[in-house]
C-alpha cells in the first residue's frame, strides 16, 4: 500500500477547500492552483515534490474544488497564505485595500 500526503477533501463546501489548503500548506506541499503537481520539483536537488499517485490525487482535489467554487479557489489559497504570513492587521489593511 503506498502512503500519500494528500489529504482528502471532506466535502464540496467552501470550508473543505479551505481546511485542504490549509492542510497542504501544514505540510509544506501548498502550490498555486494553476501550476500542474507533476511540474513541481524540490529546489535542493531537482527531485519530483509529489509522487506520480499524490500528482493525481491533487489534480483531482483541484479539479473539484474549481468545479464546486471556480475562482474562489485563488482567495482561499490567497487566505491560507495570509494567515501564515501576515499579522491581523495586515490582513485587515489588505481586506479593505480588495473591497
């Protein structure tokens, strides 16, 4: 049995995208949702990020996620981010600079 550091989605809402973000960027195996998990590869050595089975189980999270909210999938990403690397008033400027 091969083990994967993709963690399911728990369902199609809004909270799930964001809770599976979250978990892959826990994991230090957040992308940009555009980018194709096969193309990723560690900056050390040039080895592949994902295996061949995590590159697919991504693929098809994003797939789902992009089909159940379209480009929400970009602000919640976006929001992951912040929250690693933005202070609460950060955040507050950048929310009120976006509307």
């Amino acid at each position: 049995m091969q083990t994967t550091r993709i963690p399911m989605l728990a369902n199609s809402s809004r909270t799930a995208a964001h809770n599976w973000l979250a978990q892959m960027h826990s994991g230090g195996l957040l992308f940009h949702p555009d980018n194709n998990p096969s193309d990723l590869v560690q900056i050390a050595d040039g080895s592949p990020t994902f295996t061949p089975q995590e590159c697919k189980e991504a693929t098809h999270t994003l797939k789902l996620m992009f089909l159940h909210h379209g480009d929400a999938v970009y602000e919640l990403a976006m929001d992951v981010v912040s929250r690693a690397f933005h202070t609460p008033a950060e955040r507050k400027a950048i929310a009120a600079l976006n509307g």
